[in-house]
C-alpha cells in the first residue's frame, strides 16, 4: 500500500464564514417574520419551506467551524477518504461532513524503562535513553501507523537494544568505542537509528541520549572488579611506557655529557633501580652508596 502524503485541506478563514452563517441566519429569520406577518389563507405556509431549508442547512454548517491552538493540527477524512492537513493555528471552516483528528504538533519526550540487553562482548546490562521528537507529516503519523505513540515506544526501545549490542560497556583499547567512553558517538549512533525506523510515520528525531547504563545486577561486582583490574593493567603498561623512556634518556645524556663512564654490568644495576624507582607503586626508598674500602 503506498503511502499518504499529506497535503493541505481546503478551508476557509473561520471569521468570514461566520459572517456568511449570520447573514444566511439573518435572512432565514427575515424570509420567516414575512411570511407569517402576511399569510391570509393557511395554504400560504407552504412558503416557509425555504427558511426551514436555509435553517437546517445552517444547523448543518454550524458543524464545520473548529479552532486550532499553536503547534496542533487537524487531519480531516471525508467518509474515509484522506481531504487533508490543517496545521496552521487559528479560526478555521471546513467541511462539516469531514472528520476532524487532532494532532500535536509539540515536541515530545520518551523516557525508556531499563532495558536488561546484552553487549558487544555478551556481558549484561542495563540501559535506558530520552528520545526527543516530534510529528512532522500529520497524515502519515494519523493514518500509516494505528498509534504512533505506541509505535514510538516500541521502536525507540528496538533502536536501544540494537544500538547497546554493537558496543562494549567499556574499552581500554584505543580507537575502539565504548558506551560508557564515547557518549556523543553513541546518541548520534542511537539518534540515526531511531530516526530510520520512525520515518515511515512522520516523525523526526530531534535528540536521542543515554539516560541510563550499568552492568545487571547479578554480575555487577565481578565486572566492577574485572573493569578496576583492566584499568590497572592499561595504567601499568603506560607507567611501563613512560619509565622505559625516561631511562633511555637518563642513559643517554650521561653518555652525551661523559659526566660518568658506565660498564654493561652497571648499566644494568642503573636501569634496575631506575624502573623500580619510576614502576612501584610506593615511594622508592633510596640507599646512598658512599664508596667502597677498596
């Protein structure tokens, strides 16, 4: 089935027609005052068929006035068939046969339960997001779709699980993202998401985040524990780093200055007490050497 596009529906401005309905009601009163001021025989009744029809054809119209607040919209179905969108605010005549839907057009917010969902490496967690949005093709959102905020809720919580299974809870790996390390790159992985699985019904995403994200309870401790010695390893190996280079250097001056000539074997005994010194995690404590008897 192909689907709605919306278009504008054909009203009038809702003040004009009102002078129209009063003057068509002044009229109908006018037409029924001569003929009951004059009838001479009872036959002449028969002549007050055309108030009667003015009058209901304006107890009719009476049906067609609505007024639309700022940011809503009416969608008008005439006997099942779509007319069109009125999203404009105001005074409005229209069709009075046409059913009239309302439709807000304010931005509106969903706030996801806590979703228990597994990630990149199959540890389970618990996330939840804000998605903010919004209606922006009124006949696609009313008609396409049986509730478009039911669609929004059951969506939006489908993007949430397929986003949370592509990456990891949290990485020490460069270049690699993480949920908990890289929070934009997630919102806009998120927002894309959802935005492709609403725009069969007319809405726009405006701004998706993470609200909430956290290991499941049953494996909250031994991944708090695993996630502190991974960052213990990562800042080791960058100490390491560091220490292996400040040595270098330290060795290297020495030689350039010739403040000291040094054999291989105490070269060696430098760079022990050197990486102990820069490595441990106390404060090293220093042995002075103040020679030897021979």
């Amino acid at each position: 089935m192909a689907s709605i596009r919306t278009r504008r529906a054909l009203t009038i401005n809702g003040f004009f027609a009102l002078l129209l309905f009063l003057a068509a009601a002044g009229y109908a009163a006018w037409r029924a005052y001569e003929i009951t001021s004059h009838v001479a025989n009872p036959d002449d009744l028969i002549a007050m068929w055309q108030p009667a029809l003015i009058g209901l054809a304006l107890l009719i119209a009476l049906g067609g006035f609505f007024v639309i607040q700022p940011n809503e919209a009416r969608v008008l179905v005439f006997f099942g068939k779509y007319v069109g969108s009125v999203t404009d605010s105001g005074f409005f005549f229209a069709n009075p046969f046409a059913a009239r839907h309302s439709v807000s057009l304010r931005v509106h917010n969903f706030n996801s339960d806590k979703i228990k969902v597994n990630e990149a490496r199959g540890n389970p967690i618990e996330i939840a997001a804000v998605i903010v949005w919004r209606v922006t093709d009124t006949a696609r959102a009313l008609l396409d779709v049986e509730n478009y905020k039911g669609f929004v809720a059951v969506q939006c919580e489908t993007a949430i699980r397929s986003v949370a299974m592509r990456f990891p809870y949290d990485s020490h790996v460069d270049g690699e993202a993480s949920l908990r390390g890289n929070p934009d790159e997630v919102s806009a992985e998120l927002k894309s998401e959802v935005q492709a699985r609403l725009d069969v019904a007319g809405l726009e995403i405006l701004e998706a985040r993470l609200s909430h994200l956290a290991y499941a309870q049953e494996i909250a401790q031994t991944m708090l524990r695993r996630q502190q010695a991974e960052a213990i390893v990562a800042a080791r190996g960058r100490i390491v780093e560091g220490a292996v280079g400040m040595v270098e250097m330290a060795l290297r001056r020495l030689e350039d200055t010739g403040v000291v000539q040094l054999d291989e074997e105490r070269k060696a005994a430098m760079v022990n007490n050197l990486l102990v010194a820069l490595v441990a995690d106390r404060e090293a404590q220093p042995v002075i050497n103040t020679g030897s008897l021979y």
